[in-house]
C-alpha cells in the first residue's frame, strides 16, 4: 500500500466517525472538531475526521476514567 493509500484510509466521513465513538450526532462530532480533541479536514465540499485523532480521543477518554478510578 503506499502512502497516498494509507491516507485515505484514514479518512472517515462525518458518518463514520459517528459510527467509531457510538452514534453520537453530527453535533457532537463538530463540537468536537472545534474544541480541538478531533482533527477535521475539509475535501471541497466534504469532510472528514481523521481516523488516528479518534484513536487518540478514545485513549486520552480511557485514560482520564481510570485516573479517576484510582
């Protein structure tokens, strides 16, 4: 796979990215976006999430729940 592949797979459309963290809203995604804790990007009139910042997101979430368990 070279690297303008690996790209596009991580690219996730506003649905998608819904998907990934449960079915949130399209507004949650977007607050999201704004606040810093996901990465947007804009394709003409599309856009999209990065995948990698969900990861991120989600391990940064896991973290913060089990620094408050402790």
């Amino acid at each position: 796979m070279n690297d303008f592949e690996n790209a596009t797979t991580d690219l996730l459309s506003i649905a998608e990215a819904r998907s990934r963290l449960g079915g949130v809203g399209r507004t949650t995604i977007w607050k999201l976006v704004t606040e810093g804790k996901l990465q947007g990007i804009k394709v003409g009139a599309r856009s999209f999430v990065l995948a990698s910042s969900i990861d991120h997101f989600i391990d940064s979430q896991l973290t913060a729940a089990s620094e408050v368990e402790k």
